[in-house]
C-alpha cells in the first residue's frame, strides 16, 4: 500500500470515488494473485506426479535389470534374489502412493459395470474389461417397491443395469452382480431405478472382502503384492501387482 497523498480532495464525493477505485484494484489483484496461486498449486501437483512416475520407471528398470542379472548369471544367486524381492516390495510402495492421489496409475483400472438398458443414458464411460466367465456369479437384485413415488401410477420393467463386483473367498474367486432393474411409471414416465450400493473403490471392481483380504495379508501376514498376484493367478484371476497396489492406495486414502 502507497502512502495517502499529500494532495487528497477535500469533497467526501471525492473521496468515495478514489476509495471505490482503489476497492476494485484491490479486487482485481487479489483475483488475479488467486488464479496465480491455483495455477501454481496445479503445476506443482503435476510436477509431484510426474517426479512419482518417474520414481516408478526407474524403479521399475531396476527391477528388469536385476531380472537380467539373474538369467544371465545363473538362478541361484541368493543375493539377485533377495534384491529383485526387495525392489518388487519397494515398487509396490510406490504404486500404491501414487494411486493414493488422483489416479495416475488408473488407467489399465479394469472396471467392471455392463448396461443393458434400453436407453442409451450412459455418460462416455471408459472402457471396461469384463471378469472372466469361468468365474462363479452370484446375483443380488436392487428391486423398486411400490409404485411410482410422483404420482402412484402403476411401475413397468424398461431396462436394468449390471454392475459386476470380483469377491474373493480364500481360496477362490466369485462374482457378485449387481442387477438393477429401471422401471418406468405408466402414468407419468418418471423412471424409477434402485441406487447402487457404494463401493469402496468407486467405479472399480474389487469388493469389500476381496480388498480386506488383499490389506491383511499384505500388513498382517507380510505377503507382498507381487507374491498375492501369483497366488490369485491360480486361484483362477489375473491381477497385477500394480493393480492391486492401485486398489491398497485407494484403501489408504479412504482411511485417511
Ligand atoms: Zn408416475
């Protein structure tokens, strides 16, 4: 703030106008000092994320490069050995901080929802890989009661959506479908439609269980991300470590 002049008006008239101006520049630059600072914050935010990814490279070429090692100096040093555990063990760190923020590590995220509606209401979704059919199915069905709560008019089936979520039972994998049938009122056309229950990974595929699972064993039982995968593979579903690094991240943020 300058100093008053020393040759301020002495008409109160005056005066309001020079402080009315001085009120907007003010707001000006705050507003403009505001959208600095947010693009600021943006740009350190995405610098954090790129310095994670890059973290996550290079941890990444050091666990190939100690896979090398091992093929090119035979299979039973139990040093490599220990050494590629701990770079799996470290990336796996990694991973999961960096899906705690807003998901970079999303993308190969297979989620799970298939729509049969009729109607084509489905915002642009991302693509979604479907669990495997082999796997058990188990449906729960989100069914209307009552009539059509606008006006008591008499409710028809027009469609239903089907949200798949991949359950783990130790020892084997499920999949619970999630049917929820859209009825539409004869009378009014209001649509009707059960919300689907809340999902601890929102718009992903793991359950309760299966992620409480994946958290006691990694925290409680000390088995590694990597070592669950292999352990999953057999039990009839492939999971990535990153994808379950993805999903333990996802855990921690919402304890958080
Ligand atoms: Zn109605």
């Amino acid at each position: 703030m300058q100093n008053p002049p020393a040759d301020l008006p002495d008409s109160i008239e005056d005066l309001k106008a020079i402080i009315a101006r001085q009120a907007d520049a003010f707001t000006v630059l705050q507003h403009s000092l505001a959208d600095e600072l947010a693009a600021s914050r943006q740009e350190l935010a995405a610098a954090k994320s790129g310095l994670q990814l890059k973290a996550l490279e290079i941890e990444k070429l050091k666990l190939t490069i100690a896979r090398l090692r091992k093929v090119a100096f035979g299979k039973s040093s139990e040093k490599i050995h220990r050494e590629i555990a701990q770079l799996e063990l470290s990336l796996e760190e990694l991973e999961s901080e960096a899906s705690g923020d807003d998901d970079p590590v999303a993308l190969d995220h297979p989620d799970a929802s298939a729509s049969i509606t009729g109607e084509t209401s489905l915002p642009e979704k991302r693509k979604r890989r479907a669990l495997p059919d082999h796997l058990p199915r188990e449906e729960v069905r989100h069914e209307p009661q009552g009539d059509c709560p606008h006006c008591g008019g008499t409710l028809k089936q027009v469609g239903e959506d089907i949200t798949e979520i991949l359950d783990y039972v130790p020892g084997h994998f499920r999949v619970i479908r999630h049917v929820r049938p859209s009825l539409s009122c004869r009378s009014c056309e209001s649509m009707v439609q059960r919300p689907m229950p809340s999902l601890p990974v929102e718009r992903g595929m793991p359950s309760a269980h299966l992620l409480a699972h994946a958290l006691v064993s990694k925290y409680a039982d000390h088995l590694p991300l990597y070592r669950q995968s292999g352990i999953y593979a057999r039990d009839g579903m492939e999971l990535s470590r990153s994808l379950l690094a993805n999903w333990v991240g996802k855990c921690a943020s919402l304890m958080r």
